[in-house]
C-alpha cells in the first residue's frame, strides 16, 4: 500500500510544478517505470477491491487515467486480474475521470464476455458526459456483440457534438461490426455529408461491405 500512495504522490507533486500540460503532458514524467510498477505489484497481490481504501482506489484510477497517451496500465490490469478491472470499472463511474473511463470501457470490451457486467457497465459508460467514453463503449459493445449497440448507436448518430464526425464514424463501424440493417441508411447519409473525413470513411466502408 505505502509504496503505490507514494509513488502516486511523487506524480501529483510532479504535476503540480510541471507547467506543461499540454497533449501529452504525462509522458514527460521521469518515473514512470517506478509508478506503474507499484501499481501492479499492487493489483498482482489482491483479489478484489473490496478491501483497499478509497485512496488506494483513487490512486489507481488516477495512475491508469495518466496512463492514457501509452495504455500500459489498464491492458495490464486486465491481463493479470479480469475481476480487478471489472470493479475499477465500476469504481470509476462514480468517481473517474475521462481519460481512465474510456481506457477501462475499452479493455471490457476485449474480455470477451457478453453476459455478464461488462454489458452493463459498458451502457452506462455509452451514456457517460464525455463523448470519447461513450465512444470507446460503443466500440466495446460492438466488439463484444451485444444487442444494445443498434440502439445505442442511433442514439449517439443524432446526439449533436462538436466531435460528431467522429462519432458517427464509429456508429458507422459498429453497426457494421454487428451486422446491422440500419447500416446502409446511415451510408447513403454519410455519403453526402459535407465533413470530408465521415463522407471518406462511409465510401470506403461501402466498398468493404460490397465486397
């Protein structure tokens, strides 16, 4: 435990005389190697959440949210312990921030199950205020094969956004991923949509589905 709360408060107290912060801030930290190795030797050595304290949650979900330009952690985290990474998950609709959501949305997508959690917390994730989460759920949902992703992909097709473009780029991919009769509707509209890189995209999906 004293190791992992140290190692995340040299990376706060980096951060906080650190006055670059700007797109990939993070990988600047020196002692990354350090970090993540307390945060897995951590998570290696217990079976479930449900006896850390809530700063030693916190500290983990903090770690993993830094971690978002590498994507080191929360693959890791899934690798060594499934369970882990489903309760995180879950911890981190309550009290997460962004750049660990989508991180932790998209490795329940890779675990392979449809019947269990993962599901549900991947349509609360599809209903998250940031709209790269609810992007990465969508997608995760759609890797996994789930019925709710239709619906949940015309829902994000007509939320409006200042990323809508790629949004819909990902409706797009999803409702092919699954199957979906919505599809070619959604195509012909892409298709003559003024944003060249959604009008791009929709061609060249049509050219793989008529292949």
């Amino acid at each position: 435990m004293k190791e992992l709360l140290t190692e995340v408060d040299r990376f706060r107290t980096w951060a906080a005389n650190t006055c670059y912060k700007h797109g990939e801030w993070e990988c600047l930290y020196p002692e990354w190697n350090a970090l993540y190795s307390a945060v897995l030797g951590f998570v290696a050595n217990r079976e479930t959440i449900a006896s850390w304290s809530s700063d030693e949650i916190e500290g983990v979900l903090y770690a993993i949210a830094r971690n978002n330009e590498d994507e080191q952690l929360a693959p890791d985290i899934r690798e060594l312990n499934p369970a882990i990474l489903v309760e995180l998950a879950r911890a981190s609709l309550q009290t997460g921030e962004a750049d660990g959501k989508w991180q932790l949305a998209k490795q329940l997508g890779q675990l392979g199950r449809r019947d269990g959690e993962e599901v549900v917390l991947l349509k609360q994730f599809a209903s998250d205020e940031n709209e790269y989460v609810r992007r990465q759920a969508l997608s995760a949902l759609a890797t996994l094969g789930s019925p709710d992703v239709e619906a949940l992909a015309l829902e994000a097709w007509h939320r409006p956004h200042e990323n809508q473009q790629w949004t819909r780029m990902m409706v797009l991919w999803c409702l092919h991923k699954v199957g979906s009769s919505q599809l070619n509707s959604l195509l012909s509209e892409a298709e003559q949509d003024s944003r060249e890189y959604l009008r791009e995209y929709a061609q060249r999906l049509r050219r793989d589905e008529a292949g």
